[in-house]
C-alpha cells in the first residue's frame, strides 16, 4: 500500500512538471505577476500598516500606498528615461567605430588563419539588413514591452486587494488548513517575508554599492559617460552572473579607442568591484538566512534562464531564498510542537 502511494505521488509530480514545462511560458506570466504583486505588497505594508495607525481605513491607506509608488516611479522614469535614451543613443554612436574595427580586425586574423568569412555585398545592402533587423527588433520590443506593461499594471492591482484585505486573506487562508499545519503556515509565511524582504534589501544595496564603486573608478579615469555606464552596471547587477558582463561590454566598447591601457585598467576595475561585491558586500548586506551556495544559485539561475527567459533569471535566487527559508521554518516548527 506504501509503495502504491509512493508511485502515486511519483507520477502525480511527473504529470505536475510536464505540464508545467508544457504550458512555462503561460506560467511564467502567471508567476512574475503574482511574484511582483507579493513583492509591492511586501513593500508597501509597513507604510499601509503606519497610514491605518493613524486612523485611515484599509481601502484608503493601500489606495495611498498604490499611488505614491506609481508615482514615485512615474518621477524616476520621466526623470531619467531621456536621459538613458539621449546618452545610450550617444554612446551607440560613439562605440560603433570601435566595434567595426574590432571586427574588421577579428575577420583579418581569421583570414591569416585560414577562416575566410563571407562578405558583404556592399554598405548599402549591410544598412539596409540592419535597419530591417533594427524595426524587427523595435516592433518584437514594443509587443513584449505592452505585454510586461500590463503585467506590472494587473501586478498593482493585486497589491491594492492584498494590502487592502491581508489581514482577511491569511485568517481565511489558515482557516482552510488543518489544525497541525496552522502553526507551520504562520511560521513558514514569517519565514517567507523575511527572506523576501531580506533579499531584495540585499539585492538594492549592493546595487548601489557597485553603481558608486564603478562610477568612482571611470570617473578615475576619465572615461566619459561614467555615470551612465555606472548606471548600467548597478542596473545589471540584479542579473545573477550574467549582468556584471554584459555592463561591462559597453565600458570596454568606450575606453578601447583611448588605448588598450585604460581599457585594461577598465576592466580590472570591473574585476575588482565584483571581488569586492561578491566577498565583502554582499555578505555583509545579505544575511545568512537570505544567502545560498553559488553552485546552487547557478543552478537555478540556469534552470529557470532556459525555461522562463529574462523573468526565470530574475527569480530564480528569490524563489530559491524563499522555498528554502519555507522548508527551515516548517521543519523548526515540527521540530518545537514534536520534541
């Protein structure tokens, strides 16, 4: 009988994943929506909690808390949205001779080697495949762009109801469960905000540390546009792995045409804020209740990179953080109620 209900279970978690796989890009929607819903209300609860202190009803106080951040946000991207676009615009420009001369150097040198690249019929033929390329690209962008737009507007939402209802949502929620399992739900729900909270305390932090760290150094050396390739770096830096280098392309793009010195003094100043960041920094902004292995943050990084895209690589370290700090906080629960 155990091991029918064994194999049950088995297939029952099979049946669950191949769906999941199945249907991932439906339910990567799903999840980065309820993810950034749970996120904002995390966010806005204490400044909710503080507004209904002082005598404002539920519905009100999240109908505050909602529209200070839109409009917080709103200010920051009318702010520095044309800045970024005028700059990156420059910056394109500016990098472009340099990167064709990359090229034109790396197709030299395969040529000495043998490797004979097909070349192109002429200017005229290559800007005209850049341009389609290019409109391609902006039309795919702008459908992903109204997509993720509605997705953040269906998010805030959510975070109204949540904020407005929480105390009623997680009474209802424990009601639903048995009576053994309400102290580990309450446990594992603390568990789960702290490490949610802990995470993305962390995560902004040493986003900062690394954006002033690395305008410092350009800045240092006089590399222009600092603050906007800073920007760029403390940006990315919320892409586990991956995001330090693609920040640090366009940096080496605009410190090679001053020489390869400042470019390899560039990029051993991207080397050593990421030392810095990973040993020191982070550690010291992260708690070790918020904090996984590299090998297993790798891992989930590639795992949900390759099934969810852009949205799998952002949650892949808070949706580990989070399972883990669940699991830890029900097993100290069973462990107190069953000593």
């Amino acid at each position: 009988m155990k091991r029918k209900k064994t194999v049950l279970y088995g297939a029952g978690i099979a049946v669950l994943g191949f769906s999941l796989y199945a249907g991932r890009a439906v339910f990567a929607q799903v999840l980065t929506v309820f993810a950034l819903a749970a996120a904002f209300t995390l966010i806005l609860a204490p400044l909710c909690r503080k507004l209904e202190q002082k005598g404002l009803s539920p519905s009100l106080a999240s109908a505050l808390c909602v529209s200070l951040f839109v409009l917080v946000a709103a200010l920051i991207v009318s702010a520095f949205v044309p800045y970024l676009i005028a700059h990156s615009i420059e910056l394109i420009r500016r990098t472009t001779p340099t990167l064709t001369n990359l090229l034109r150097r790396s197709s030299e040198m395969l040529g000495e080697m043998g490797v004979h690249l097909k070349q192109q019929n002429g200017v005229t033929d290559m800007i005209a495949r850049v341009m389609s390329s290019v409109t391609a690209w902006l039309a795919k962008s702008g459908v992903a762009f109204a997509t993720q737009t509605g997705q953040i507007a269906f998010s805030l939402v959510l975070t109204y109801y949540l904020l407005k209802e929480r105390g009623l949502i997680v009474s209802h929620l424990i009601l639903l469960l048995p009576l053994s399992w309400r102290m580990p739900f309450l446990s594992a729900m603390l568990g789960c905000k702290n490490a949610v909270l802990g995470y993305l305390s962390g995560v902004l932090k040493t986003s900062v540390f690394v954006a002033l760290a690395t305008f410092a150094g350009l800045a240092m050396l006089g590399v222009r546009d600092a603050w906007l390739l800073s920007l760029f770096m403390g940006v990315f830096e919320i892409l586990p792995y991956i995001g330090p280098v693609l920040a640090s392309v366009p940096i080496l793009l605009s410190t090679l045409p001053q020489g390869l010195y400042p470019a390899m003094l560039a990029l051993l100043l991207v080397i050593a804020v990421q030392q810095v960041e990973g040993n020191f920094i982070s550690p010291y902004f992260t708690a070790s209740s918020t904090s996984i292995h590299p090998l297993a943050a790798l891992v989930s990084v590639f795992v949900l990179g390759s099934l969810f895209g852009l949205w799998g690589i952002l949650l892949a370290v808070p949706l580990v953080v989070t399972a883990r700090s669940v699991m830890w906080s029900v097993k100290q629960t069973q462990n107190m109620m069953n000593p």
